[in-house]
C-alpha cells in the first residue's frame, strides 16, 4: 500500500510543480493564448493523484495488489501517464515558446492514451475478479 501511497504524493508534487511551470512560463513570454500546459496540472492530479488514493482505497477494501494482473496494470498505467504527461508538456511549452511541432508528437501522445486506456482495462479486470472472489 506505500507504493501507491507514494505514487500518488509523485503525482502530487508534479501536479504542483506543473501548475507553477504554466504560470511562470506563460507570464515570462508573455503568453496569453491557448496551449496544453493549462490542463497539466489537472491531468497529473486527477489521473496522478487521485487515481492512485482510488486504488489505494480499492486495495484496501479487496486486495487488489495480489492480484496477478495488477503489475500489469500498474506499469502500463504509470508509462501511459508519463508519456500523456511528458508529451502535453513539450508540446504546450513549443507553443508558448512559438514553435511549431509535428504530428508525431501528437502521434506519441495517442500512444500514452491507448496505455492509459490499456491500464484501466486492467484494473477493471482485476476488480471484476475480485468482487467475484467476494462472492
């Protein structure tokens, strides 16, 4: 449970981080218009943090972690996460900065989407084998 415990907080903190980073960044350029560094805060402490509080209760309450599937899930998750994360931020700071960036950086992206979709189809797993084993 430490783990992921502790994998929240990293999400916390570069929730946080994130958010300081758009600011900062924005008011430094001068930045005024659109660009996806506005929503990494969000993503890194919704699909970060608040995620990993979620699986936290849910290994609480039906042991999850024993589950032999749940390494999958937690490795793809994170790596699907990281990349979104990593991505939205070269992207969002090449905007501000005026550069232009290619498709394969939204190309990329949709890579760490689909393991984040690959990680949730996962947990889902797990849980429906868990609540069964409740029965």
């Amino acid at each position: 449970m430490k783990k992921l415990l502790t994998t929240s907080l990293f999400y916390c903190v570069l929730g946080l981080i994130s958010g300081i980073y758009y600011r900062e960044i924005t008011k430094y350029t001068g930045f005024t218009g659109e660009t996806q560094l506005s929503v990494l805060h969000t993503h890194l402490l919704m699909l970060g943090m608040f995620m990993f509080l979620i699986v936290l209760l849910l290994e609480k309450n039906f042991g999850i972690m024993s589950s032999k599937k749940f390494n999958a899930f937690y490795y793809i998750y994170n790596a699907g996460l990281l990349l979104t994360v990593g991505l939205l931020t070269f992207h969002g700071t090449m905007t501000v900065l005026g550069q232009e960036t290619g498709a394969a950086v939204s190309g990329i992206a949709g890579l760490g989407h689909i393991l984040l979709a690959v990680g949730l189809v996962f947990l889902f797993v797990i849980m429906y084998e868990k609540l069964k084993e409740k029965k």
